[in-house]
C-alpha cells in the first residue's frame, strides 16, 4: 500500500508551504491519523513547518518524515523506530530502513545491523525505548549483555532520566555478579523494601530505588560516608567547628575551617577544639581505617 | 599433577617478510611443529579480525617482527603514587595467558597477536648507555609479557643473563627478573647454573586460588608456582613475590592472610629479593571489555572509585589500608626484624603512612632494597 502524506501538522499548526524545519534535538512522534495525514508531534516546536508530499512511495515518504526527526548520530536509530512503531500498519520494516539509507546514505549502513535488531524487539521493548529517551545503541548493547530485562523493570517501575536508568542497570548487574543472585531477585527485594514508602509517586519511587541500590552496592563506603558525615555535623552543631575531609578519605589529613574576630571568640574557640577532640578523633579514624 | 606448557598454546606462528631469514622463527617452527608463515602486521590484524574469536585466535600467534623505538623504558607506574625506580624491557608483547584485568585486551585492535622482537640485541646496548648515568639497574621483562610462559621457545632467560655476562658492568650493576605466572623454569635454572654470579631473579606473581581459577586462565596453580620458587632458591638465585593484583573484598581478607603464610612459611626469606603488593586498580577504558569478555568476573565490582589524579578506579582508601596492613602484619611476621623488603605498588604515599610503611629516610636507609621516588 502507497501513503501519501498531504498534511502535515506540527504542534497543532497547520502551515500551507514547504520550508526546510529546523527541529529540537528530541524525540518527537510521528502519529498516522489515517492514510493521508500524519502529524509529527515535535515538543517545543520552535519554528512553523509546512510540507507538502504527494504521490510518492511508502520509502521516500519514510525519508521525508525521517529528514524532519532529529537527525544527530544519537538520534538516527530513535527516529527510525519511532517512525517504523507509528507506520508499521502501512509501511514494512524494511521500507522504513531502505528509506534512512536514502536519507543517511552510506555512513548509516554501519547501523543497518542494528536499525534492523530494533525494528524485530517486541512491542513493548520498542515502546520502552520511545516513551524513556533510551538510545537504542544503549538498549541493543543491554540485550547483548542480558540486561535488558533490568532496564524494561526500571522503566516500569519509575520516572528516571537516562543517566539514572544507566547507572541503576549497572549497579544491579554488578551486585548480581557479586552476591550471585540474580536480577530479579535484587529488584524484587527493594521493591518490598520501598513499596511501603511511596509506590504511588515513580518520581519518588526512582530517587528511593537509586538511594536502596547505592547502598546494596557500596555498603562499606555508604555506612563509613554516613557515619563521618554524622560526626560532622555533630562538630558542626555541637561546637561550631567546620570540618572538611578528603573525597573517598583520599588522603590522611583533615581540615578545620574557624573564623574569629575578638580574642573572646578566640578563646571560644579554642574551648570547642578542646570539647570536640573526641569527635575529631573519631572522624580521623574513620577515614584513615584506624577504626575498622 | 602435570601443567600443561604454555607454549602447546600455540598454534600459528608468522614473520614479518623483513626478518623471514631470522633464525628464531625456523627454530620455534621446527620445535613445534608448526610452518611459518610471512605477513606484515597489517595483513595479520586484518586476517585476525575475520577470525571467529579474535582474542582466542591472536593469544595462539606469535608474530615475529621488530621494536622500531627503544626497549627500556622506566616502569609508567601511576601519577601521584610512590614508584620503586623499576626499569622494564619490552622485548615480547602479549602472552599466551588470559586474564580478566590485563590491559593488553584494550589494545587488542592494533596489536592483538604475542610480539616477538627479534632486534633485543639493542635492549643490552640500551642498558650500557643507562649505566653511564645510572648507578644500578633493576630491570625486568614483565610489564607487557609474562617472562618465562614461552621461555621455552624464546630462550629470553638465556639471551639476557648470557649477555649481560658478558659485559662486566652489566654484571656487576643490573639485577634482572623475569616476572611471570607460569612454572616455566627449567631452562631459567639451567642458566642460572651456568651464571651463578649474576644478579638473577624470578619474580612471581600470586593471587588467591579463587581469583587464579576465575581470572587468569592457563596460568599455574599457586602450589606449583611455591614449588617452582623453591627450585629457583635451591638453584642459587633469589625471587621475588608480586600479590598483584590483591582483590578486596571482605571475605577474601584471612585467603590472601592464607596465602602469604603458604608462600612465607615455605621459603628461605633471606632469598626473597623483594615483596611487592598492589590492589586491583583498572582504567576506565577497562569497563567495556570487562563487560564484554568477562560478564561474570567479579573484579570491577568491588567498592571503586575513580581517582582524580590518575583517572583510574581503586578501592576505597580504608579497604586497601585494611588489605595492605592484614598483608603487611602477616609477611613481616616472617621477619625476624619486622622488616620484610616489601613495596606498595602504584599507591599513594598516604597510604604507605597508614600501614606505617615509611619511605627509607637518611636515618633508615635500608627500609626498602632501593630508592623509592615520587611520581
């Protein structure tokens, strides 16, 4: 079956002549109204755009509707899935692909591979990448290495950008690895521990999750980080004293920060160093592994 | 029980056409039974990555070719860290071994297959122009090769210690090691006997069994290695111990404690030249093959960090205090003055404080067996 497309509407404005777009780098979405009107849902659109196709084949238009996605090295791959998940009742796979080799020429041919890997992933994992922002290399490289099925639970559970999503995936698969159990079974086990909390806000649920798993992933660290901070700002509280220590205690010295301006805070102050020297040990200790 | 020599891992050997009249490469064919082949390094590579596993195929080649820049260079060790003023030699690179955190793997696209350099003469030249300026030497093959694996084929032992037997003032101020994880002493010994005068070491690299099996494939079982250091002892030449990478996580804490009492309790420490101790650190470039080979090793899942100084990720400071001092208390046990030849390598000076490893002072200068300098 032939479309053609003969409007095109971009954020709710319809624009009678054809102009070369100047589009935000994001993902957009392309939505067949029927066989003859497509609207390309660009957020912030920032410019009026006005296409006129007609007549041509499935492929050229796939093309003209790719030229109008973002068309960064990133966002080839999202762009043509995005395409393919709107048209894919009037286009075929490979009419999509033939059409962003037409666009992209012979440097996309590198992502053909992988352009066509996306295009056969089950409807739900094609949605997962849409709806998260997930660059697919991303998404293709976690099925190689069987983490996908981190990323799909992450994304179903909570509002994450893709830095957390990254760094949540690897935490769990390194955990897996080093606990021997599996990736289920740690999701599962947060999901119990957090559930209770604020299951309802997948905002919050993202911010509780990645605190849970930073501690299942560096318990020594987290413990020893949160027992230091506790002394300082005990320090802090307790005697006015600002204590600074080095980033992941590299290093064997510690600084005090004090300020004074009369020879009363003066002495003042040197009645704290003496009330906090306890504390001050204590953190010493902490962060050079006197203190085990 | 029997261990298989590294060198039956071999299966394909290749000249560079430039040397294809060198007399090396016909030798090791004839030894193994295996034709030489002629190819450039470019035609190699590219005939590697048609192979169906690249690194398998490539750890099995020995390319024979030459070292067009210089062979000695100073150990790189780390920017910040105390280093030990070790000079290394690169006259092979690669090694039929494979573990998980070598960072040869990440060089694997432009020079994946063992190189053997067939101009080492220039190696013993450039340690004669070194000494004009240098009091002494200590100098080993093991940076980007394991020393003895295929010491059997490449007769490095008897290349390097029969010429610096030969020149005087190599003799009297080059302490030369050769570093390995293999059991591949038996022509070493043969020189040794034949040099006996010479400032030779066997340095060995050990690890717990755990980590041996998981993550250094091919290489030698701790017991044999022991037994191996106790033939070069008895041979008259001293050795080194190199816990290297130590990986620190709780429970492996009274292994590596285990460890160190197996290999000290065993050994006359007076032929132990020196003890080096360096916990697993990676560089980042490291994650992706660790993620793509080695999906299930547990190393770079330890509590890391990247260091600002040398971008490198290493344990949180408190665990390899804790590590380097359980290490430190254990070895120096075995010291009637509490005072082992011991290093840290590629650490900070901070941390050599916290396990009361102080650098040797004008008041002690014979805390370590050479000056140490800063990075």
């Amino acid at each position: 079956m032939e479309i053609t497309v003969t409007r095109l509407v971009v954020s709710d404005v319809i624009v009678p002549s054809f102009a070369q777009p100047q589009l935000p780098h994001q993902p957009c979405r392309a939505v067949v109204l029927n066989d003859k009107t497509v609207v390309l849902d660009i957020p912030d659109s920032p410019e009026e755009i006005d296409v006129v196709l007609s007549n041509g084949t499935p492929t050229e238009a796939c093309s003209t509707l790719l030229s109008l996605l973002p068309s960064g090295r990133k966002q080839q791959l999202t762009s043509i899935l995005t395409l393919f998940y709107e048209l894919k009742k009037c286009c075929s796979k490979t009419q999509v692909i033939d059409a962003a080799l037409m666009l992209y020429g012979d440097p996309f041919l590198a992502q053909k591979k992988q352009a066509e890997q996306l295009l056969e992933l089950p409807e739900h994992r094609q949605n997962t990448i849409i709806e998260h922002a997930i660059p697919p290399s991303f998404y293709l490289a976690s099925i190689a290495h069987g983490t996908a099925a981190i990323v799909d639970a992450l994304c179903q559970k909570a509002d994450m950008n893709f830095a957390t999503i990254k760094q949540l995936t690897a935490w769990v698969r390194e955990i897996s690895v080093r606990d021997r159990i599996p990736f289920s079974e740690i999701l599962n086990e947060a999901d119990k521990q957090i559930a209770q909390r604020n299951a309802e806000d997948r905002r919050a649920y993202g911010v509780t999750l990645k605190n849970h798993l930073f501690v299942q992933r560096y318990p020594h660290w987290a413990s020893r980080h949160n027992q230091a901070e506790n002394i300082r700002k005990k320090v802090r509280s307790l005697y006015g004293l600002s204590v600074e220590y080095p980033a992941y205690f590299e290093g064997n010295t510690l600084h005090i920060k004090m300020a004074y301006s009369s020879e009363k805070e003066l002495h003042s102050l040197a009645d704290s160093l003496t009330r906090a020297s306890a504390e001050l040990s204590e953190l010493l200790s902490l962060i050079t592994g006197e203190k085990q | 029980m029997k261990i298989p020599s590294p060198a039956t891992r071999i299966t394909r050997l290749v000249a560079d056409p430039r040397f294809v009249n060198h007399p090396l490469p016909h030798s090791i064919s004839k030894q193994l039974d295996i034709p030489l082949e002629t190819a450039s390094k470019e035609e190699l590579i590219a005939d590697m990555k048609e192979q169906p596993d690249m690194f398998a195929a490539a750890k099995q080649t020995l390319f024979f070719t030459e070292n067009s820049g210089a062979f000695l260079k100073r150990c790189p060790g780390s920017r910040h860290s105390l280093c030990c003023n070790y000079m290394t030699i690169n006259s092979v690179t690669g090694c039929p071994f494979d573990c998980s955190y070598c960072i040869l793997q990440h060089y694997i696209a432009n020079n994946p297959f063992i190189s053997v350099f067939l101009n080492r003469e220039q190696a013993i030249e450039e340690m004669k122009e070194a000494l004009k300026t240098a009091p002494f030497l200590r100098v080993g093959t093991g940076e980007l090769a394991d020393s003895l694996a295929l010491d059997n084929l490449l007769n490095e032992s008897g290349f390097f210690l029969s010429n610096i037997a030969k020149h005087p003032e190599l003799t009297e101020k080059v302490q030369f090691e050769f570093k390995t994880k293999s059991v591949e002493i038996a022509r070493l010994i043969q020189i040794i006997h034949r040099y006996p005068h010479l400032h030779t070491v066997a340095g060995f690299s050990v690890n717990i069994p755990e980590i041996q099996q998981s993550d250094e494939l091919y290489t030698a079982p701790m017991d044999a290695r022991i037994d191996a250091m106790q033939q070069i002892i008895t041979a008259g030449a001293k050795v080194a111990i190199h816990f290297d990478p130590v990986i620190m996580f709780p429970d492996f804490i009274d292994n590596y404690r285990k460890l160190a009492h197996t290999i000290f309790s065993a050994l006359d420490i007076n032929k132990i030249a020196w003890i080096s101790m360096g916990g697993f650190r990676y560089s980042h470039e490291m994650d992706v093959t660790f993620r793509t080979r080695w999906p299930k090793s547990i190393l770079p899942t330890g509590e890391m960090f990247i260091s600002e100084e040398d971008g490198k990720q290493r344990y949180l400071s408190t665990i390899r205090t804790q590590f380097y001092r359980a290490l430190r208390t254990t070895i120096a046990s075995y010291y009637p003055d509490n005072n082992p030849p011991l290093y840290i390598c590629m650490d900070k000076p901070f941390i050599w404080e916290r396990c009361m490893m102080t650098p040797p002072t004008a008041d002690h200068p014979h805390t370590h067996p050479f000056p140490l300098y800063s990075h």
